[in-house]
C-alpha cells in the first residue's frame, strides 16, 4: 500500500493528532495544542518531551553516524566513523550537555539542529530545498557534508505512546552525498555515497524501549522499529515508491550481537539477513535515568516486494544499521 500525502499539520482543528503513516514532510510539530486524553501539562511535556536529529553517511570505505539529541531535561550528542575495510571504529565521540544550551533542536525535519559543548560543535543546516549540510568538529573527528534533496518521499509517522502521549517521526531514504570525513588517521571522500536521517519528536513514556534497521541505495531502502512506537514507521522504499509494511520481528543472539540477525515482516514482503561488520556500544547509567544502546553496523541480503502477490526483489549486501536501545528518561 503506497501512502497518502502528508498534512499540513499533525493535529486538527480541534485538537485531536491525525495518526498514521503519510508522505512527505509535516510543518512545525507542536504538541502544546492537544486535546483530551492526549493533553499533557506543561511540566508533564517538560520532562517527557523527546527530540533527536539522527544522520547516517555510507560509502564503500567508510560509514559514520551523527545524533544530536534533546531529552528535555539534558542534551546529548553522539558521532562515530567505522572503517568499513578494516573493521576499526576510528572514532567514537559522546558527549552531555545542558538543556535549552547545548542542544538546539528543529521543531520539524525542515529545520536545523545543532549542538555544542566543550571541544565540540554539531550543526545540521536544512537549506530549505530538501537538502542539508552537516559539519562536524569534535576531538578525532571531523565532518563536512552536503546531502540531498531525496528523489523519494520522506517517510512520516504518527501514533500513540503506551504510558506516553504521542510521537512523530520523519526518515528519509538515500540522498546523494558529497564531502569528506577526517579522522586522526585517515581521510575519506564521501562523494558518491548516501546519506539518510531520522528526526523524532514525541512525548515519550520514562520507560522506552525499541529495535530498529535502516538501511538505503538509490533504488530502494527500508525502515523497520519493534518496540515502543509498534509499527507505525514500517517503510520500504522501492523505485520511488514509499510502501507500507506491516510489524517486523527482529531475531539474534543478544548475548552475542555481531552474530547474523534475521528481521522480516509479517506481510511476508520483507526477509532480510543482516551480517554486523562492527558495532557502537553506550551504556548510561545515573541517579534517574539509565540507557543502554547498541547500534550495529553492517549488510542486509535477501528479499523485499511491493505486495506480497509481487515478485521478490534480490537486496544483496546493502549497508546499513541495527540497533537495540532501551532508555528509562
């Protein structure tokens, strides 16, 4: 099922949001104005607020992964570069910073986002064309990047949260890339390769918990999440085409994660084998919050189809990512 157009705005005249899975890009997110039994409080939204800016930078070489993140109460910020030939995490950088200072997030996914503390400073610049520039300059990493605009549709994704309020998503899938990545070893060329990013936006319940995969090229691309959003940001994209699928399982050996994992959907229109190159591994844990957040990176092979009276499409080692994250915030 291709989806229908995105609204102007996720929620309607008389305060109640419009749950589902659209097309294209929403404009200014803001839940201050919801109805009942969505309405929260101002102090409820102060702490329960969630916002993240998340972008992925993939060539033959190297793979890197930015995320500037907005817990309400504290900001946070993360980068790695994974060289894809050898297997070396050549940097991996993370970083806390104070509320409403460090962090400036986008209110939608047109907008830009950027952080900075100590030694580093983080800025994603939405042109206002689709396209965007990433810059980077953090301790052994460096990254300028421009992306974009995507010849398919931006995903975007609205629904309940359990013990929450409710959430927004928008992801995208390949966008054309050029720039370059230092590191303290090496410089890598991103020109040729593809970017894709993920900015969220809900009120989250404290204990949020999920497993998701992404992974693109130019032809096609996915997007999969089990946990505390169900399956409401369940994409494929193909030829252009933004398809909706139904909940996906994930199944691996937790306590061996760089083993394969097998991930298909119950539409019986995607089974995939992802084989981990390498992974980032965080785990937090403070007086009131914890996290623990593992993020593979890797190849996807096996099959996805339109629908599932359609023939099987061969994905054949497609980079990409996995992750197993569970927060209580």
């Amino acid at each position: 099922m291709t989806l229908p157009a995105a609204p102007a705005s996720l929620l309607a005249a008389d305060g109640q949001p419009l749950f589902g899975r659209y097309a294209g890009q929403v404009g200014n997110i803001d839940w201050s104005q919801l109805a009942k039994p969505f309405a929260r409080s101002p102090l409820w939204r102060r702490f329960h607020h969630k916002r993240w800016h998340y972008v992925a930078l993939c060539t033959e070489e190297v793979f890197c992964a930015v995320a500037i993140v907005d817990l309400g109460w504290i900001s946070t910020a993360f980068a790695y570069a994974f060289d894809r030939r050898d297997g070396d995490m050549l940097a991996n950088f993370s970083q806390d910073g104070l509320p409403l200072v460090s962090a400036r997030l986008a209110n939608h996914a047109g907008e830009s986002s950027s952080f900075k503390a100590k030694r580093c400073h983080i800025a994603v610049d939405a042109n206002g064309d689709g396209s965007y520039q990433l810059t980077l300059r953090c301790d052994y990493l460096e990254i300028d990047a421009s992306f974009g605009p995507s010849p398919s549709p931006l995903l975007l994704a609205t629904g309940p949260i359990e013990k929450g309020s409710v959430h927004a998503t928008q992801k995208s899938s390949a966008m054309p890339m050029r720039g370059e990545v230092r590191t303290f070893r090496e410089e890598y060329k991103l020109d040729g390769g593809i970017a894709s990013f993920d900015y969220s936006n809900g009120l989250l319940a404290r204990n949020t918990a999920w497993r998701w995969a992404s992974a693109h090229n130019m032809e096609l691309g996915f997007n999969l999440q089990a946990g505390y959003f169900g399956a409401h940001e369940n994409v494929l994209w193909l030829d252009g085409d933004l398809i909706a699928l139904a909940p996906a399982h994930f199944l691996y050996d937790k306590k061996d994660a760089l083993s394969p994992w097998h991930i298909f959907t119950e539409d019986d229109m995607l089974d995939l084998t992802f084989t981990p190159e390498g992974a980032r591994r965080d785990n937090k844990k403070m007086v009131v919050a914890a996290s623990r957040y593992l993020q593979p990176i890797g190849t996807f092979s096996g099959w996805v189809r339109a629908a599932p009276d359609q023939p099987k499409r061969m994905v054949t080692q497609l980079m990409g990512v996995t992750e197993d994250h569970s927060s209580r915030w």
